[in-house]
C-alpha cells in the first residue's frame, strides 16, 4: 500500500496539527475548596488523524487520557479529585474536558505547576489576590495530552506554511467581585479572563487578580408558599398529552435535580440544589441550572456553585448546581414552611422532606409511578451520607431520613 | 453532515491508494424482480482510517454508519428493500462489506439507483421463435448494467473547503487502483455478452452456473459505460419461480440483527439529544427589572413551558419551587395556562419578588455608575448556553425588560419606550451574551 499517498491526502488534517485551544479555569469556592475545569479544543480531522498515527481508537484515546488525568490526581495526592472527563465532537472539533475538585487551592496550584502555571493565592482577612505566572507558556504541559499531542510543525510554522492557531486561555473565579483596578483582563462577574495566541507563548505570562473580601449578607428569606400542587396539576391536566409521554420517557431519569442537606452539629442545615445529568442531558441540564439563577437574584447571592460527586447505588453521579454560604437553622427551615424539617429524635438527627402533591391527576405526560423525579440526599453530623429517591407515585407524602437507620 | 464529509474524505482515500475491490452480483427473474448484492472490500488500514476519521469506537458502528446511510437513501424508495448488510474478513488484512437489496423490478431500482448514485439496470423479454431446431418456445432475457460514474465522482471530489492533495511522481505511475467484478444471473443460463473494448483490460466469462461475469481494473467500471449480456430459457413455473426467489433471497445474517440494534440505539440516542434540545426551544422566559428612583428593583420574571415538554419541564419547576423555599419563598407566583404565538399550549410560572432588591445586589447583572450628569448602566446577561445548535441559536429564548427611573438618552440595546429597553434573547446570544451599555439622563427640573 502507498503510505505515502494516504499521507498526501491527509494533508489537510495534518496541516490543522498542532492547532489547540487550551483553556484552565480555576474557581476559588468559598469554602476554601477550589474547581479546576482544564478544556483542550482541538480540530477533529487533525486529532483523529494523530489517534490513527499512534494505532488508537477513540474509546481506547478516552481511556487513556482518563489514566492520564488519574496519575495527575495520584501525583497531586487525595486532595484532588477528578470530577469527570468528557471527549465531546462539536462543529468538526473535538473538545476534551478535564474538571477536579480539590479540598484546598495548595493541591490546585500543584496541578497548574504541572501546566507549568505557578500559582499563588494571597488569602487575609480583607481580600483575596491570586497571580499565575509562567517564564514561557508550554503547549504540551499546557494541553496534557500524552502521546496524543503532537507539535506545531516550526519549521514550516517559521516559512510561513502553517498558520499556528493556538491559544491560551486562563481564568480565575473569585469568591467576590474583582477589584476595579485589577490590571486588563476581560471580567464577567467573579471571572476574569486572559488569552494569550501561540506567538506570545515564548514571553513570560504574568496574570492577577484581586478582590475585597465582602461580608455577603444574604437576600432575607421570603415566607411565600409554593403555589399548590393541585393548581399546577390542573393547568397541567388541561395540556394535549400528544408526544408528552414520549418526552417524559426520554429525559425522565436522565435531568434529575438533586437536594444534599448536609446537617451540622447545630442541626443547622448546609444545603445544596443540585442538577445530575447524563452526556447526552448535559446541555438541557446546564441551562435550566444557568436559567434557575438568573430568575431567582438569591441564588447568585445566596448560593455559590458548586460540584460534588455522589455514589447512588455504585453509581458514580456528577451532580451540580448552587450551595448554601449560610447555612440554616432548623428554625430558619420552619419558618420556610417546613418544606425540609430537621430535628432531633431520641437524640438523632432527622431530616424530613414535605413532597408537593403533584402527579396527582393521572397523565402519560407523568410517567410511570416509579418515574423517579428527584433524589434526596442527607448527610448527617457523624459523616453518614444516605440517599432515597423521590416518584411520580411517591409524591405528596413525606421522606423521612434518621441518622443511624439503615 | 460532519460524518458524510469524513467519508468523502475516506473514499477520496481509498480510490487514491488502490485498495478497495468492487464486486456486484445482480440476479434477475423472470416477473422482472431481482437481487443486488453488492461487496466492497477494504485493506485493514483504511478500515482503521476511516474509523479514527469518523470517530466510531468499532467496525460494527462503521457498518451500523453504513446501514443507516442506505436506509436513509431507501426513505421514499418503493419497491426497493434492504435485505441485509454484513462484514466479513476477507483475509487478515482486508475487511468485506456486502449490501444485498432486494428489488420489484428494474424501474423501481432506477428510481432508487438515480438517488442513491447506484448503478441503474434494464431487463428485456423478448419471446424467441420457434424454429426447426428448437421446438420449445424460448425466452431471451437481456441484462443491461449500466456504470454510474457521477456518484463515483461525487464522492471522490474533495470535501468542502478542503486542499485536493496534488500527486505527482512515481507515487503517481505506481497507483494500484483495485478491481472490479459484475456478475449477472439472469432467469435462464447466459447465452452471450455485448461486446467490450478490448484496450482496457475487461474481461467478459461465461462459467458454468449460468451466470455472465465482467471483471477487470477498477478503473475501467468508472468510466460511464453498460455491462450487458443475454440469457435464454423456458420460463419456470409459478412454483418454480418461487423456489428461485427462495433461493436467491439470502436470510438477513445475525451480524444485520445486531447492527438493526446498534442502529436502534444510535436513533434512540439522537432522539434524547433532540428531546434535551426540545426542552431548551419549549422553554421561554421573561425578566422585567424595573430599577426606582431610590435604586430599588421591582423584579419580575415569567418561565414559560410549552408543549409538548410542558408537563415533564413545569412539574420539576413546581417540585424545586418547593425543595428549595429559601429561593421560591420570596415571590408571589401564578401559575397560569398560556397560548404562544404559534398557537402551542403551555404553562407559565408568573413570579413577582414580593420585597423589592436594593439593585446593588444585582452585581453580577447590572451595575451603574455616574458620568457626568448621565448614569450608565452596564447590563450583562449571564451565558446560559455552551453548545448550540443552529436551531437553537437562532430561535427566541428569552426577553429582557429593563425600565430605568430617567430616560434612556443611548443604549445598544432596542429601546422600547422612553424610560425602557426590551432585548430579545436568542440562544446565539445565550451562548455569546453581549454586555449592553444604557446611558440615561435625568430631566433637568
């Protein structure tokens, strides 16, 4: 076989080698936790073409760049946790998304030395400042690749032949708003951003940032009742059913929010609103998440996002959404309608869930009784982490969980 | 879209490098119904190619591609079936691919065949008359297969905005260009061929089993031109026929099963991506901030469903409305049954902030400062969106509703009334959100 013909042909993905669009996020949490997202973007005809070059299929690339990333977390050590990797095909590239949790924002600046970022937080009790820093921006280390980077071509980069597109992006979310004096980037709320196009990679990279720390009040807490299950059934029950059901097959199961009330000695009551969602659910998912604080203000102020990883079952659920900063009370809760009861019952933790009537007027648009539309999630003071499942036919009744019970 | 141009990639590949074989096998009888078998065999490492190209984790999603692909050219085709699709290793290093089709006559081929670039076929009865030799009437059936060189060329054209790799040199001269093989079997034993050009290395064969064989460099079946042959015989019986087309007619093999799930899953897997999709195009919503004179907001916000989503999206809205009541707690909400302008029926969620917002808690949306005697309010509406697809980008999502306490003397925006902008959401803009800028200017007193 001509080899050198296939080549021939394959010049055009060859000539997209080398052609990455690298970003790396680093989220501080407020809870002293930070979330790196690591996103590679790359044309797909040039990375499948690598992929043949070096005799791996996709499943086989995913696989390995998925060891990959477990050696970074082996290498950073338990406080780092890699939340998920996923190797999506969009618009004839391929995007890689790498994204850990780690317990401490030390164990995420030796993850970003393995970039070859140095990064350095600057925490007082006034404000926040972080910097990243680099004597030379390195495109493998920046990428993580393995063997499936492949390098620009510099000699035909040098004459003129190959156009390097590569990029770099970083960005920094604070836990506050940055200060106005912070030097160029581009800011979107807590964010700021910086990008840097492959012919500056040989400068030294320099980016900072900083914020006041601001007590954030919350928004004071409403006491209005949802409105009555029986009043959206009615509306719901006046709809056509025709394709209904089909729909509710489709994503009932797949775009599931989740409630994780983590309970502290005080009984007071850490909550976290949280969406799961599957590869294909993801964008559906990500939106209503996105769309939920835009029409509720006390989520931006109330909450801040959050990522955790629950096992339902031995199954491995990524699960995201908005946490609490101020954790409430038991007696907070009741004032709230006492829609989540915390208390203690010969002297353990009891966490309680009032479900809303609804499903109640009978619909294939509802699903099967078992159609599971939600899971609870209660964590209790000792560590205990227990989970139920909430139902089309379970709703209406309440969902009692007890520290200590099986 | 993005897969069809990685197989014209692939197959510009493999006509260039000379390893694919063509062999087609077309039986015809005598109600003018028949059988097209058609085997493409492919060197392992253009196999290997084109899944790496095409992102497919087996040869089995390769082959399910290749199915779904006919099926998709068969939509509208009456009288044209597919009866099974199958690959096989030829040798260690060359994988088969058969496609067998089953069709009603000739005609309803061609009208496939045009669509699907395929070759197109003519059968002609003809009754032979009865001579001193043969004292049993004869038919003459004649077979035509005519080459469709512009499906052949379609696919080797480069794929769109794609360099055409230039081949000069030895590499050129050397090319090994495959071959082909058309077999024709007809209702009776072949009689005799039309004649061939004898420069281009085709050759015609009459074998034992009745059929008549072309075969010869690839090449030469590109060029436009019609394989024809005659075949002669006493028509069979009723019963006859039936046992022939019993025969001929192949059982689908337990590889097209297993490729008929594996396709079944793919369109099931398509169909979750549209349903996620539907949900964002059956979901509307609408934010009316009213910003006061003492820097108050009155916050208002409408989240439409319509359907057919409405019932699965509205209940989990209804659901979280009620797990999460720090949030939900603070609006007044109706819930009212509503028409969209294309006349689908939904549900509408009508939330009023029962205690207004001092606007400075708005941060990350809108923030205002002092410019001379103007305010200048910048507005940045948050990504929502990441992925969208040209549906989604261009349908309306969402509407902004700002009113300001003086009036508007500037803004990016569309202005809506003296005091008010009102801006349009698209999931383009949800994707890549544009920071409006409003200037306004109090009125002198």
């Amino acid at each position: 076989m001509n080899r050198r013909l296939l080549l021939a042909f394959a010049l055009v993905a060859l000539l997209l080698a080398g052609c990455y669009e690298t970003e790396v996020q680093v989220k501080l949490l407020p809870n002293g936790q930070a979330l790196v997202i690591h996103t590679v973007s790359m044309p797909a005809a040039a990375f499948n073409m690598r992929l043949s070059a070096v005799g791996a299929a996709p499943p086989q690339a995913e696989k390995e760049l998925a060891q990959l990333a477990e050696q970074d977390v082996a290498l950073v050590g338990k406080q780092m946790e890699l939340i998920d990797l996923s190797y999506q095909t969009t618009n004839d590239r391929v995007r890689l998304v790498r994204r850990y949790l780690f317990a401490d924002r030390e164990h995420a600046a030796r993850f970003l030395d393995l970039l070859g970022l140095t990064f350095k937080i600057a925490d007082s009790c006034s404000a926040v400042a972080a910097t990243a820093s680099a004597d030379r921006l390195d495109l493998q280390k920046l990428t993580r690749l393995g063997r499936f980077f492949e390098k620009t071509d510099n000699g035909q980069q040098a004459e003129g032949k190959i156009k390097s597109t590569s990029s770099f992006t970083f960005r920094v979310t604070l836990p506050d708003y940055p200060d106005p004096g912070t030097p160029p980037g581009r800011k979107e709320g807590r964010t700021t951003s910086w990008m840097v196009n492959e012919e500056n990679f040989d400068q030294p990279f320099k980016v900072a940032v900083s914020a006041k720390k601001k007590k954030i009040a919350p928004l004071p807490l409403g006491r209005s009742a949802p409105p009555a299950g029986a009043a959206i059934d009615a509306v719901l029950a006046s709809l056509p059913t025709d394709g209904a059901d089909d729909f509710t097959r489709r994503m009932g199961g797949r775009m599931i929010p989740i409630v994780h009330v983590r309970v502290g000695k005080d009984l007071r009551a850490d909550l976290s609103l949280l969406w799961a969602s599957d590869e294909i659910s993801r964008d559906a998912a990500d939106y209503f998440r996105r769309l939920e604080a835009l029409l509720y203000p006390e989520l931006n102020v109330n909450y801040y996002e959050w990522i955790e990883v629950l096992n339902f079952d031995d199954q491995r659920t990524v699960a995201e959404g908005y946490r609490t900063r101020e954790p409430l009370s038991s007696k907070q809760h009741k004032q709230l309608g006492g829609a989540i009861s915390i208390s203690k019952k010969d002297g353990k933790e009891n966490v309680a869930f009032d479900l809303p009537k609804l499903y109640q007027t009978k619909s294939p648009a509802n699903g099967p009784a078992d159609r599971v539309v939600a899971m609870l999630v209660v964590t209790f003071s000792d560590g205990q982490t227990v989970h139920a499942p909430v139902t089309v036919g379970g709703m209406g009744g309440v969902a009692n969980f007890t520290a200590g019970a099986k | 879209m993005r897969r069809m141009r990685l197989f014209v990639f692939w197959a510009l590949a493999a006509l260039a490098i000379g390893c694919l074989n063509l062999e087609t096998h077309v039986v015809f009888f005598q109600d003018g119904s028949g059988v097209y078998t058609e085997k493409v065999e492919m060197k392992k490492e253009l196999i290997d190619f084109a899944m790496s190209q095409g992102g497919f984790a087996s040869y089995e999603e390769l082959l399910a591609d290749a199915v779904q692909k006919a099926q998709q050219e068969l939509q509208g085709a009456a009288g044209v079936k597919l009866l099974d699709v199958r690959g096989e290793w030829a040798s260690n290093d060359a994988l088969r691919i058969t496609v067998v089709y089953g069709f009603d006559s000739a005609e309803k081929w061609n009208a496939f065949a045009t669509v699907a670039k395929k070759p197109s076929l003519t059968f002609v009865a003809e009754q032979e008359k009865r001579t001193k030799k043969k004292k049993a009437a004869e038919t003459v059936w004649t077979i035509g297969f005519q080459t469709n060189v512009e499906g052949i060329a379609k696919n080797a054209a480069p794929a769109e905005g794609a360099k055409k790799p230039e081949v000069s040199g030895p590499d050129a001269m050397s090319m090994n260009v495959g071959t082909f093989r058309i077999a024709l079997t007809g209702p009776g034993p072949a009689r005799e061929t039309a004649p061939l050009p004898a420069d281009e290395g085709i050759q015609a064969q009459l074998p034992d089993d009745g059929s008549a064989v072309f075969s010869g460099p690839l090449t030469a079946a590109l060029k436009q031109r019609t394989f024809e042959a005659k075949f002669a015989g006493a028509p069979l019986s009723a019963a006859g026929l039936e046992a022939a087309k019993k025969a001929a007619f192949i059982e689908p093999s337990a590889q097209y099963g297993k490729l008929q799930q594996l396709i079944a899953q793919r369109q099931e897997r398509e169909a979750v991506r549209q349903a996620g999709e539907a949900a964002i195009l059956g979901s509307q919503f609408t934010v009316k901030i009213a910003i006061g004179a003492d820097g108050k907001v009155r916050w208002e916000t409408t989240q439409t469903y319509l359907a057919p989503t409405a019932a699965f999206a509205a209940g989990r809205e209804a659901l979280l409305d009620a797990l999460a009541p720090d949030a939900a707690g603070n609006y007044s909400t109706k819930i009212e049954a509503v028409k969209a302008t294309d006349g689908r029926p939904g549900v509408a969620f009508v939330r009023t902030r029962v205690a207004e917002l001092p606007l400075e808690r708005l941060a990350g949306l809108i923030s205002v400062k002092r410019d001379g005697a103007d305010w200048v309010y910048t507005i940045q509406p948050p990504q929502l969106l990441t992925n969208v697809s040209e549906k989604s980008a261009a349908a309306t999502l969402g509407k902004l509703i700002v009113t300001f306490p003086d009036p508007v003397t500037g803004a990016n925006a569309p202005i809506a009334g003296p005091h008010e902008i009102a801006v349009e959401l698209s999931g383009a803009n949800l994707r890549d959100p544009a920071t409006l800028i409003v200037r306004t200017t109090p009125v002198k007193k």
